[in-house]
C-alpha cells in the first residue's frame, strides 16, 4: 500500500513531540533543581577562577581566602584585595587577570554570584562547625578538584537534621564528635 503523508508524518514528527516533551520534563526539572534544594547550582561567575587550580594544583589553604570560617557565621568570599597579592604579579597579562585588575584598579567589589544559601529564617554557623573537625568537604563536597564550585549537598532541613542525628555517618573521620541539636530553636531562633 502507498504511504500517505500522513503516514510520514506521524513516523517523523511522533518521535520529535516526544522528544520534546521528554526534554522539557528534563529540563524543568533540573533548571529549577536549584529552587529546591540546590544540587548541582553552578552559576557561571564573573571571573573564570578555578578552585582546581588554586585550592587543587597549587594547594592554597582555604582559610587564605575563606577568613571567616573559624571565626563566625559566615566563611566569607575573598575581596579583590586577597587576588592582587598573587595577581599584580603572576599571570596579569591574561584576560581573565585584567578584568580582575579593572575591578581592582575601580575599587570595585567583585558580583560573585552566591551558591550555596540557606533561608533567613534558619540559623546556620560556620564556626561552630569547623571547629568542631567538620572539614568543607563534609558539606561542599571535593572543591579542590572543582574548575566551577556546584552544590553538592543540599541544605533543607532534613539534611541538617540527617547529621546532626548520626553525624558519624558522615564524619567518620573524627574519632568522637557530639550530636548536634534537632530541638526547633536551635536553628529557628
Ligand atoms: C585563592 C582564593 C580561594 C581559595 C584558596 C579557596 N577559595 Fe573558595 N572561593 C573563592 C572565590 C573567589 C569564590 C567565589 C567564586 C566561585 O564560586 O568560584 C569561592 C567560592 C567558594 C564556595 C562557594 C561559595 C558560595 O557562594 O556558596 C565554596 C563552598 C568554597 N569556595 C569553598 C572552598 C574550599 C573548601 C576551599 C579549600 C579547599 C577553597 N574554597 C579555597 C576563593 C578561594
Ligand atoms: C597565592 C597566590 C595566588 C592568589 C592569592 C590568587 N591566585 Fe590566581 N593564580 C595564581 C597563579 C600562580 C596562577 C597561574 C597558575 C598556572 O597557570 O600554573 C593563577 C591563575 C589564575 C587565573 C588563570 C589565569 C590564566 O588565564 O592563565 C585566574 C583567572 C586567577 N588566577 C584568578 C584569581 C582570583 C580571582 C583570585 C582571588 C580570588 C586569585 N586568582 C588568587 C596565584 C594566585
Ligand atoms: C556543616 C556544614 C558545613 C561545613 C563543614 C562548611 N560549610 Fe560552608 N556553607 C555551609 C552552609 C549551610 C552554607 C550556607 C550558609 C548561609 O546561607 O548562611 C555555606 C556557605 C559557604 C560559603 C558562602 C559564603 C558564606 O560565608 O556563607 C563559603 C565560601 C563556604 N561555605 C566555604 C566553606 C569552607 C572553606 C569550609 C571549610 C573550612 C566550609 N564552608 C565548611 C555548610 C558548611
Ligand atoms: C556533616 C554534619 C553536619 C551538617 C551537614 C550540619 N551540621 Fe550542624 N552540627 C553538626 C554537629 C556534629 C554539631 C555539634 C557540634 C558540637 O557541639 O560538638 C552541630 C551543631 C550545630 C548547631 C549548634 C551550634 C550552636 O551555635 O549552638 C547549629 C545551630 C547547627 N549545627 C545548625 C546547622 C544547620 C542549620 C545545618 C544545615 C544547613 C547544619 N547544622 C548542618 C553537624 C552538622
Ligand atoms: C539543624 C537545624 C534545624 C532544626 C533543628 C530545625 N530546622 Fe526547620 N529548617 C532548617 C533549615 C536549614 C530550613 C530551610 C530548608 C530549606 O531551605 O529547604 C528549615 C525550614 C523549616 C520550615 C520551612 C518549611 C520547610 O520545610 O522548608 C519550617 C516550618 C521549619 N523549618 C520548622 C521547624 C520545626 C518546627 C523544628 C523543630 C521540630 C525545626 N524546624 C527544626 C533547619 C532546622
């Protein structure tokens, strides 16, 4: 029997209306991942700087950048300031390097675009943490083998909690560590 064009149709464009539908799914579900529970959140940032390198290959403490750690509540992210004690030196012919310089030279803050983020309304303390013996990695995953910090943990409230009930499950590392709190008011203050 001769094949209409309807027959063609169905064959070519079935395939294609499910493709599509399959990827938007995909899609949907993914793009708006970050809404949720962060998984996966690599934002493109506003200088093409690599942990990998910086952290990884050239073994740069942390704590060199992230000053706020053991400190307080936040690990804060390094001013240009931190940058240009390498980079009015090393590498400041490359672009990425003058773009640096120009915000450096213009006194002005870099737009790093933040990652990971939990609510106002809970309470969360670096500090309290780290110097308890929780390395990042515990929490952020291995961002010294990063080019692009992504968000490898989530940070819902059932993570917390996860931890704070069996924290050995994640830390085995230390050899003795304390609970952490699951009573409301330690994290809703
Ligand atoms: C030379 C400075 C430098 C060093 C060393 C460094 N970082 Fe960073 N870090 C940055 C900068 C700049 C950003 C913001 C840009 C980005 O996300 O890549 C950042 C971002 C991050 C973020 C994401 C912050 C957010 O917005 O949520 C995490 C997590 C992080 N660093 C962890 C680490 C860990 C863990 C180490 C050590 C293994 C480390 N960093 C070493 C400079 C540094
Ligand atoms: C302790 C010194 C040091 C600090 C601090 C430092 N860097 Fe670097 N950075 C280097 C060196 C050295 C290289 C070149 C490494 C190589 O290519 O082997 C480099 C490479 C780079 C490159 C790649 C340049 C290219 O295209 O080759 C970028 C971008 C960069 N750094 C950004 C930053 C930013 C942004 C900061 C601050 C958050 C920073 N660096 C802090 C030493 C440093
Ligand atoms: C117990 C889990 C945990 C550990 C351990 C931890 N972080 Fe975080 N980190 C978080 C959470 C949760 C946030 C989001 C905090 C917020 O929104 O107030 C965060 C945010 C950050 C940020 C974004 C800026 C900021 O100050 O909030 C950076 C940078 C960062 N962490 C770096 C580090 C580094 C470096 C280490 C290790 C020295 C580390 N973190 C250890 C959970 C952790
Ligand atoms: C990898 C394990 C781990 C994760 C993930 C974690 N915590 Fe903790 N947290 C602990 C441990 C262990 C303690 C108890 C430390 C101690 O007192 O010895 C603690 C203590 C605390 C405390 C009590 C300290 C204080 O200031 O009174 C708060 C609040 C807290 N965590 C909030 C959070 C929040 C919010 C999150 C999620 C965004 C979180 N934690 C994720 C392990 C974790
Ligand atoms: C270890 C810290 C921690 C403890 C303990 C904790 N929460 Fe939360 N809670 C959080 C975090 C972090 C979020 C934000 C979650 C997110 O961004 O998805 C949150 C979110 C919430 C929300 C907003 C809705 C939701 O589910 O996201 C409510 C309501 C809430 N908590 C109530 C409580 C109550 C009631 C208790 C006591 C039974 C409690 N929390 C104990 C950390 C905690």
């Amino acid at each position: 029997m001769k094949k209409t064009v309807l027959d063609y149709t169905l064959k070519i464009r079935l395939p294609i209306v499910l493709f599509v539908i399959a990827l938007s799914f995909v899609i949907t579900f993914y793009v708006s991942r970050p809404e949720r529970d962060g998984i996966g959140y690599a934002p493109e940032q506003p200088i093409k700087f690599s942990h990998k390198l910086h952290a990884g290959d050239m073994a740069i403490d942390c704590q060199y950048c992230h000053t706020g750690v053991a400190k307080g509540r936040h690990a804060l992210v390094p001013s240009v300031n931190i940058c240009m004690n390498c980079h009015t030196v090393a590498r400041k012919n490359k672009p990425e390097i003058i773009k640096l310089t120009e915000y450096y030279e213009q006194d002005k803050p870099l737009p790093w675009k933040r990652i990971h983020k939990v609510p106002q309304y809970a309470y969360f303390n670096h500090s309290v943490h780290v110097n308890k013996g929780i390395q990042c990695i515990s929490c952020h995953g291995d961002v010294a083998q990063m080019e692009v910090v992504s968000q490898v943990h989530g940070f819902t409230m059932t993570a917390c909690l996860d931890c704070h009930r069996n924290p050995m499950a994640q830390i085995d590392y230390l050899e003795k560590i304390n609970k952490g709190p699951d009573n409301c008011s330690a994290c809703h203050r």
